[in-house]
C-alpha cells in the first residue's frame, strides 16, 4: 500500500516513448519484464509522470509540505493539505503552483540530513514513519515537471 502521484499534464521528452501494455492474460514472463523495464526507462526520462511513495515514507514528505507551505506561505488550501494524506485525487492543479511548492520544499529539506521522520504520536511508532532526503527530493524533481498533480 502506497500513495502513487500522478502528474496531470507532466513534460514528455521528445524522444520518449510510452510503452504499450501488454494483456497481462497472455503476456509471458519476459514480455511482462521487458514492459516494466521499459515503463521504469519512461518515467526516469519524464520525472514528472509519476511518483510513488510508501505510506510509511509519504508521511514525513507530506509533513515537509506542510512545513513548506507554512514557512513560505504557499496559501496551500488545508482541505487539500489534509486529502493529500489520502489516495483520492487531491494535488495542486498547476505547474506554477508546483514550482513554488518545489522551491520552498527544496529549501526545506536544505536542512535535512539523511532520513527525514515523522512523528505520529505512538510511541510504538516512534522510527516507522521515514523516508531519504534523496526520495524526498525526487519528489521536488517530480514537481517541477508534472504540470499540476494527483495523490491517488
């Protein structure tokens, strides 16, 4: 379980191609490992297609984002704020929101070592919630190409 971010009008690289999906009913084991390899080669070219995080790394990158939107008064609506800790569609519908959410996050985790945490309140969860800075910032990466995005 996962929180899987979609990009909603991400910049493709000219020379990218997305590749077909095969019918899984019929796809043998290699033609199914050459379609992920080549999916996986089409969202490192076109960062801003997708992102995924675990629910256990999210946490401490969507904390950040609040943090962001406090510290450099993004005006992210709360509503919002608070859907992107589900999986229903909530994001910021614009690039230019984006890249002002990718510059404040980016300043943000300038301050991070390492492992980035949350902290839910439990006790019995005290190190569950983490992420790296380095996925974290592959989310900033993914914000400054995705034309606008979706927590689903």
């Amino acid at each position: 379980m996962g929180m899987d971010v979609f990009g909603i009008n991400p910049v493709i690289q000219r020379h990218s191609v997305k590749p077909d999906t095969p019918d899984w009913t019929t796809a043998t084991v290699a033609e199914k490992s050459v379609y992920f390899e080549a999916a996986q080669q089409y969202e490192v070219e076109n960062p801003g297609v997708y992102f995924r995080a675990n629910c256990w790394s999210w946490r401490p990158i969507l904390d950040r984002i609040y943090q962001a939107d406090r510290e450099y008064a993004l005006g992210i609506d709360e509503k919002t704020l608070e859907r992107m800790s589900y999986n229903d569609g909530a994001g910021l519908d614009n690039q230019e929101d984006c890249d002002r959410l990718a510059e404040a996050l980016e300043n943000v985790l300038e301050q991070e070592n390492g492992i980035i945490t949350w902290d839910c309140g439990d006790p019995e969860f005290a190190d569950a919630y983490k992420a790296t800075k380095e996925h974290a910032l592959e989310f900033v990466d993914f914000l400054r190409e995705c034309g606008g995005f979706e927590v689903c």
